[in-house]
C-alpha cells in the first residue's frame, strides 16, 4: 500500500477521534468538491469540528490522518453507530466535476482500498458506502456511475494482490494476442477506467494495434488492457495494414451524464446542430449506441418534440469522452 502518513495532532483527538477502534471494514465517501487531497487534510486539520476521515484519495496520492485504531466522525449514524465507531473512512476526491481527474482517483481508492481488505483478512463484503449507514446520497459521484463497477475494480486488485486474478492470460495467450487476432472483452474498464458498456461484451473485435499490455481494438477504436480479453482466434503473425473500423449502431437502453456541454444534432453529423446543448451534471435516457460514425461515438435518443436526438459521446481522434454511462 502507498499510503502518505499526515496523521493529526494527538491534541485533537478528543475531538475527531476521541475512541479506540477495531476496524469492521471500509466506508467510502466522495468529498463533494474538486480540492486535492492535501487540501482536504490541511483543512481538516486545521479546524476543530468533529468532521474527520482516516484517509483522503485524489489522482496523485493517497493521504493518511487517523490511525486505523482510532474511530472518525464520518458516516452520520450517532456516537455509537455502526459506522462512526468502526469503519475506517475514506474519501475520494474531485468528486463535484468528475472527469478525468475522478476517474484516476477511484482507480488509486481502488488499489488503496484492496491493500487494505488484503491487510486486515477481510473481502469485497467489508466495503459499505456511506448511504449504508444513514439517508445520504454519498458517495453521490461513485454512486451515478455505478457502485457495482466500483466494487469489481476493488475486487479485481484485491484478485492481484492474492494472486488469484482470473482474467489474467497465461503467457501463452500473451505472445498469442498479436495485430489480427480475434478477441473479446471480459473486463470492467478500458484502459483509460471507463466502464466497458454490457453491448461490447457481446461481440468479437479485431486487434489493430499492440502496446505493451495493450491493445487497440479496430471496431470500437478503444484500448482494452490483454489481461481483459479473451481469443478467439490468434489471426495472423505479421502486422495488417490498418483500416477504417466501420460505423456499428447497437440497441442500448441507458443513461448518460455529460461531464461537458454537448449540442443535440439531428444526425450522428457534425452540421446537423440544433440550439439544444446539455450541460455538465445534466442527464438523457438513450436507447440505441452509434460506433465510430464520422469520428465520434454517439447516443440516440428521443427528443420531447417527438424527433430523433443524437449526442456526441467520444471523440475517438482524441480518445475524450464526453461524460458516462449508466
């Protein structure tokens, strides 16, 4: 584990950790603003309300203020509650705006939070979101994109951790996986963390490029870590000539939040705009996905005129996404 030690003064523990505790298991929280987490923790310890944490996570480090063996104030279920009095509290940063930034924070809160189940003999079982122990919608950014996705990420470091990680290709697979083979999906996130959707799973796509432990997938034009597929077939030893992945419309149902302001068109093309945009923390129901359309991927809805809307969703020059899917 990484953990930055920037423990409290002892002077303070009558009011932020005023108990001793054996840790039940791990709490998550989002902080609901976009300070880092050195801000969180100067902040925190430089003021004397009861609000406190154990350990606060942003894209770059993952910052200790409490002992373990101490309880915090953080859960809001009472002085004797459950969660207050044992379950070592962590939060996650940049949670307002989300984003990059986010994303890369719940990865490493991932990582942290496996060394720690590792460390006290627990399981994915001994990880509650705050909502767990009183009414609050929190962790709210971790809970919009989906709180099952974020305990597969726990599980698949803690499978890494103990060696047990199913999903990771004999070294046999890796020399098979080359430019031509044939493979499909069986992760949870691409390579850049986002969710990989239900949809991809479903098919069989085409190795364009390799790097490392990467490869890029011609039909979706998305990186996808080899440890996360699976082949189907090993396709040809020499490099293919790289082609144009065609454009694919998949029936979806979901909802997509947009962490940018995206302009409603009335065809997947970039001169169909309308004077509709949706804004960041805005959301639309979709029902059908378009893959690699004139350089974007793109949802289709239905509009409240009875029309057909379609949303830009990621720019696949670039490898940016305009928001998430749920």
């Amino acid at each position: 584990m990484s953990l930055v030690k920037s423990l409290i003064s002892s002077d303070k523990y009558g009011v932020k950790c005023p108990y001793k505790m054996t840790p039940k298991g791990i709490c998550i929280h989002n902080t609901a603003n976009d300070a880092p987490a050195k801000n969180e923790v100067s902040y925190m310890k430089s003021n004397n309300n009861e609000v406190s944490y154990h350990i606060a996570i942003d894209d770059l480090e993952a910052i200790q203020v409490i002992p373990f063996d101490r309880n915090a104030w953080h859960a809001g279920d009472g002085g004797s509650g459950q969660g207050n009095r044992n379950y070592i509290a962590v939060e996650i940063c940049y949670s307002e705006s989300g984003g990059d930034r986010f994303i890369k924070a719940e990865k490493r809160a991932a990582k942290e939070v496996a060394a720690l189940l590792k460390q006290y003999g627990w399981t994915i079982n001994n990880v509650k979101k705050h909502q767990d122990f009183s009414n609050k919608y929190c962790p709210h950014r971790t809970l919009d994109m989906g709180w099952q996705r974020f305990l597969n990420m726990i599980q698949t470091e803690l499978n890494v951790l103990n060696g047990s990680y199913t999903q990771t290709p004999s070294s046999n697979q890796y020399q098979n996986i080359k430019v031509g083979s044939k493979v499909r999906v069986v992760g949870f996130n691409y390579a850049t963390g986002e969710s990989i959707p239900s949809w991809v799973k479903s098919n069989t796509y085409t190795v364009q490029q390799v790097n490392g432990d990467k490869c890029l997938l011609k039909e979706i034009v998305s990186w996808v870590y080899i440890r996360d597929l699976q082949i189907v077939s090993s396709g040809n030893t020499a490099p293919s000539t790289p082609t144009q992945p065609q454009s694919k419309r998949y029936a979806e149902n979901g909802t997509f939040y947009f962490d940018t302001a995206v302009t409603v068109r009335t065809a997947p093309e970039e001169n169909a705009k309308t004077n509709v945009v949706y804004y960041p923390g805005e959301h639309v129901i979709y029902h059908h996905v378009i893959v690699n359309k004139n350089g974007f991927n793109w949802i289709e809805y239905a509009r409240n005129n009875g029309t057909t809307g379609y949303l830009k969703v990621k720019d696949l020059s670039t490898g940016e996404s305009y928001g998430y899917a749920k």
